[in-house]
C-alpha cells in the first residue's frame, strides 16, 4: 500500500513539471512575439527637393484712395454702402448743389448780355456777324472789349464748382471706411479699395537672394486659414540690404474670388528646385548625442547613421552623410521612415511597407 502511494505521488509532482515548463515556453513565445518590431522604409534615389523660403507679410491692395469732396461742402446725397463695388467713373456721392446752380445761371446771363452786345458792336463797325468774315484780330479785340471773355470765364467756373459737388469713383474698386454723414461737412467720405490684385512685401536673408527672381511663383496662405492656397508672382526685389541683412521683396496675387481683403496677414512660400538631392521624410530624422541620425535597414536590422541636414520644407529633408562622423549615404539604401523613435543600433526589426523615392 505504502508503494502504491508513494508511485502515485512521484507521477504527480512529474506532471506538475511538465506542465510548469510548458507554461514558461508558452509565455517566452509571446514575449518574443510581442518583442517583434514592425517598420517602414524607403529607398534612396537622387531627386528633386523643393526648397522653401517661408516668410510672414501683410496684403496691400494695388490701389487705394481716401475719397473726399474738394469743395468740401455739405454732403446732400449717398449712393453707395460699405463693400459695395464700383466701376470707374460712378457717382457715388453728391454736395449741395444750390450755391452753384445760381452761379451758373447768374454766368449764362451774362453770357447771353456779352453775345448781344458783342454783336452790337459789330454791326456798327460794319460787319454782319453770321454772313460777313471777320478779321481775327478785329474780332478778339471786339470780343474783349464788350466782356465776352469774362462771360465765357465766368460760364466755365461755376460748371467747375457744380461738377465738384459729385464725387466719383477715380477707379473700379471696392468702398470702404464709409462716412456716413449727410447734411454734415466732412473730410474724408470712405475709402476706395482695388483688391483686383494683391501686393504683399516681405523680406529674405541676402544669402537667399540667388534662389530668388523676378516673375518666379510665390504660394501664399492666410494664417487665418492655412489650407486654401494662393499663387502668385515676384514683381520687385529691392536693391538695398537693410542692417539686419534683409532685402525687400515684392509680390502680386490675383484676387479673382475677392477673398483675399487689404490688410490680412499671410504666409509666404517660395520654392526652387535644387536637383540629384536625397529627400526623405522629416519623421525619418531622429536627434541622438546632439546629431541628426536616421537608421539604414540592413539585413533585418536598424543600423544607427548619422546625417547631416542639407536643406528642409515643410513637409522634408534633403541629407547627406555627416562630415563630423565620417559618414556616408548611398543609392539604394533603404531608409526606416516609421516607428525610429526607440530604436537603437542593431536593433532587428520586420518590414511592413517599402516605398522607393525616386
């Protein structure tokens, strides 16, 4: 009895080992399975890097006038509201007209008196005024003696002042700014705006301007809303350097959609094209030890490369090997793009995607 016991009970403490250390193997392979490191990589390929300057200004309407009567009478009549657009030569206000309505007619009376007696006068110096040639000379001295001139003068002067009582618009544009004060003198009534095209200045560093030329496209967007995108073209570079070692450049942008209004605040991007550079993601690009490092995939592992940065965008690098460390990079090497923040030299890793830049 004793012996069958004590069969029985070495058979369970065998099978309690077995089982233990199945558990333990079960659990190493999850760890390693868990341990397994997915990544992305791209292939170097010499390409083409936009390079970007990036710079902050502020739009400028082409034109814009502050608007005011130069008679500076009483305003006695409005036609236009603030954002309205006019074309050139529409009325958009007036001033009391009553003033000069009696001018004018008071001159056109004493016009007609000069007709007659200007007529008058050549009768009895033995012309017929419609049917006879007049000497030139005889007629201007005729004329000036009986007032004609000064009747004409006068005719014309109180045309001038009715006119100035109507204000109109110099240029088609948009009203801004508008005073909105009649039976009120006023100095200034509103202002006109073009905003068919936009100017923004901004400056660049001097070392920038060989990447720099007129007519080249400019992208803008409002800092407001920095996904809708404007195109332009550089219309001036100034050529001055300022003491802080900028130059002022110019640049127009169509506004066709009218979005675009005087004074907005926008972010310029000029772009050139610098050829045969390697162009990666800027996800691709770690900091260790206070150098730019990338990791090279080979042979299932991450080998830790240190570059130098030779131009950025928004969005990428251009890279070359590190001159510090004597580093290289080449055609062909593939690139870890994702998952490099806690990688280290060395470390094995599994592809999940590849994409090639070329």
């Amino acid at each position: 009895m004793i012996k069958i016991y004590s069969l029985l009970l070495l058979l369970a403490i065998i099978t309690s080992c077995n089982n233990g250390k199945k558990t333990h193997n079960m659990n190493m392979n999850d760890i390693e399975n868990k341990a397994e490191i997915y990544a992305d990589t791209m292939k170097l390929y010499p390409s083409i890097f936009n390079k970007q300057i990036i710079c902050n200004g502020k739009l400028e309407a082409i034109e814009k006038s502050d608007l005011s009567f130069i008679n500076g009478g009483i305003v006695s009549a409005i036609h236009i509201k603030n954002g309205a657009y006019v074309k050139a030569g529409q009325l958009l206000a007036e001033t009391d007209k009553s003033e000069y309505l009696l001018q004018l007619a008071r001159a056109q009376k004493d016009l007609a008196r000069a007709n007659v007696e200007l007529s008058d006068k050549l009768i009895g110096l033995g012309y017929n005024g419609i049917t006879d040639k007049i000497p030139e000379d005889l007629l201007k001295r005729t004329k000036a003696t009986c007032g004609y001139y000064s009747a004409i003068y006068e005719v014309q002067s109180a045309k001038q002042h009715l006119a100035k009582c109507n204000l109109y618009a110099p240029y088609s544009g948009r009203i801004a700014d508008l005073t909105n004060a009649r039976f009120q003198r006023i100095e200034k009534l509103c202002t006109l705006i073009n905003d068919a095209m936009m100017d923004v200045s901004f400056d660049v560093l001097e070392a920038e301007l060989k990447n720099i030329h007129i007519n080249q496209e400019v992208k803008i967007s409002l800092l407001a809303d920095e996904q809708r995108i404007y195109t332009g073209k550089i219309t001036s570079i100034n050529p001055t350097i300022n003491n802080n070692g900028l130059v002022r450049i110019k640049a127009r942008i169509p506004n066709n959609t009218h979005t675009l209004i005087d004074g907005m605040n926008v972010k310029i991007i000029i772009e050139s094209k610098i050829p045969n550079s390697f162009v990666i993601p800027k996800d691709a690009v770690v900091e260790r030890d206070g150098y730019h490092v990338v990791f090279v995939y080979s042979q299932g592992e991450a080998i830790w490369t240190y570059v130098d940065i030779a131009h950025s965008n928004a969005d990428y690098y251009a890279i070359t090997g590190n001159q510090v460390k004597g580093t290289e990079i080449n055609t062909g090497d593939a690139i870890i793009t994702t998952g490099n923040l806690n990688l280290a030299d060395g470390t094995k890793i599994k592809i999940r995607r590849r994409k090639d830049k070329q």
